[in-house]
C-alpha cells in the first residue's frame, strides 16, 4: 500500500486502544506504520534493491521486533512514557503495515529470516483509494466523538476487513471471466493470473502463459466484452554469456512471476530487456514504467549499463 494508506492505518490502530488519545501512543502508531518502508534508502547503493530488500527484513514478524525497538526508543526519547507500551503500538502499526502490504501483488516476506518467499494476495493495487478514504473517515470521527474513539477505530477495522472479502469474492469472478476467455480464444495456457489493477476490485490485468507466447489483458470485473489480448511472443533463446551470468538477472528472474524477454539495437548497443507481466504500469507513471531489467552490450559483448526500470 502507498505511505499514506500507511500512515492513516497506523493512526487509527493506535486509536483503537484505551490509550490512543495520548500524544505519545499516536506517535508511536504512526511511525511504526511507515518505518518498514526506511528500507527504500537500500537504492541508494543497490540499484536491485526494490525487488531483493524492499518488503523484506523491515516487513517481517521477527526483523518488525528490532524497527518496533528502535521507533517505542526514539519516541520514548521525546516523552519519556512507558517504553514497553509505545513498544507494543509501535509494532501494532508495522503489523497494520505488513497486513496492507499483502493485500498487494508486490508480495511480502514477512517469514523473513526463516523464509524468504514472499507472499501476497494480489486483491488489491499498491494505491487503493477506496480503503485509504474509508480509513481516513473513521479516523477523522474518532477525534470527533472522543467518546467512542475506540468503537469508531475498531469499526473501521471491522469495515476494511469486510471490503477485503469484498475484494476476494470479485478476484474470484475476475479470474473465472479471464480463464474463460482465453479458452473462448483457443488459448490452452500453462499457468495464468489476474492482477489488482487501480481503482479498485473491479478492475484487474489477466496474464497467461503458453508454450510459445505470453497474452496480457486489462479488463473491467462488470464491463463489456474483453478484448484481443496483448500477445508477447517468446523470441528464440539468443544467449549472450555475459547477460546470462548477471546478478542483476538472476535476481529479477528469480522475482518475477511472469518474466518475458527481448532483444532489439540501439545505435551499436544490443538491449537485452527483461519484463515481469504481472505488473502494471501506474495510471500516474510516478512510480515509473513496467517492472523491467535492461542491460546494455556493446559489440564486443561486455556489460555497459544495468537499468530497473521501476519503483515501488
């Protein structure tokens, strides 16, 4: 989920407490909610870091523990209250912060350092108004009706949980109209996957692999008949020894779900391009294209410049 989702979230679980008026506990919440994403200063020094660091030791159950530590301490500092209670809404607001990320396609290891295989639900795109506008409500009441601070942040809970069951019943009719649309095609997929695409539940991207092609297809949950989907052919495989041995490829193939490949010239550069399909491209383009590798060779065949050509 995006930070603001994030920092709402972390608010009202604080909120929910019998001590969510205090200044201290808010704090707490509230920074323990963005603190697992202080992982994104990894790109600074590693280009790869948003598939290989990010949602992974600051998301996790165990590594939240130390981040929860170092939040309850620096707010600690600042009102010198109960330690061990700012410790405990701290990592209630980096839970809220895991729960919302695996509502996402992105995936999260939160099993990390015993595991790390990233889970997600892909119900719902990493911006989701809806949930962010029904958090914000709730929050805003329960600073309004200080007497039912805890019921109203409580019932805001109870209500996101019931738009995610919401969002699970449409992933399920989504995935039934694609499946049987690419078989009304003639298309015998291997393996194939919807995508949470923005705004919301009824919207969504259905990716399919075949023995020779990938098909990809954005497509509206109650909208009019689906369209010709997209078809990514799978080139032959034009081996470059110097790409192949690449960390940086390793790393995206081994994140991506649907990785496809092409080579095409620039000038008197080969341009070997790596894309996940079961990403999409922002609506805003802030967070940057697709999910892609691009790796520059020049006619001797060495390794010129190494691109992700995305952020999350």
């Amino acid at each position: 989920m995006d930070v603001v989702t994030h920092g709402i979230t972390g608010v009202l679980v604080s909120r929910a407490l019998p001590s969510g008026h205090n200044a201290s506990v808010m704090a707490a919440g509230l920074i323990g909610a963005l603190a697992p994403d202080l992982d994104a200063v990894a790109r600074l020094w590693d280009p790869m870091a948003s598939i290989t660091v990010h949602r992974a030791a600051t998301h996790s159950l165990i590594g939240g523990l130390a981040v929860a530590l170092v939040v309850a301490g620096s707010v600690w500092g600042l009102y010198r209250e109960n330690f061990f209670r700012l410790f405990c809404v701290a990592y209630l607001g980096l839970l809220s912060h895991i729960g919302m990320d695996l509502l996402t396609s992105f995936g999260t290891a939160f099993l990390w350092p015993l595991s790390g295989r990233r889970f997600g639900l892909s119900l719902h795109y990493v911006v989701e108004p809806i949930i962010t506008t029904f958090a914000l409500l709730f929050l805003i009441a329960s600073f309004r009706l200080r007497g039912r601070r805890i019921s109203l942040a409580l019932s805001g809970f109870i209500g996101i949980g019931l738009y995610v069951l919401v969002a699970a019943a449409h992933q399920s009719i989504a995935f039934s109209r694609w499946q049987g649309f690419i078989e009304s095609q003639g298309i015998r997929p291997s393996r194939s996957a919807i995508i949470p695409l923005f705004p919301g539940p009824f919207r969504w991207l259905g990716v399919a692999e075949t023995e020779k092609a990938f098909y990809q297809k954005r497509f509206w949950v109650y909208g009019s008949a689906i369209g010709p989907p997209h078809l990514f052919s799978k080139t032959k495989n034009e081996e470059i020894a110097s790409v192949q041995q690449l960390r940086e490829v390793k790393q995206f193939l081994d994140f991506a779900r649907f990785p496809w490949r092409r080579v095409r010239t620039e000038g008197s550069f080969r341009i070997v391009e790596y894309r996940d399909l079961a990403f999409a491209d922002h609506p805003l383009g802030f967070l940057g294209g697709p999910l892609s590798l691009q790796i520059w060779v020049d006619e001797s065949g060495a390794v010129k410049k190494v691109e992700l050509g995305h952020l999350f």
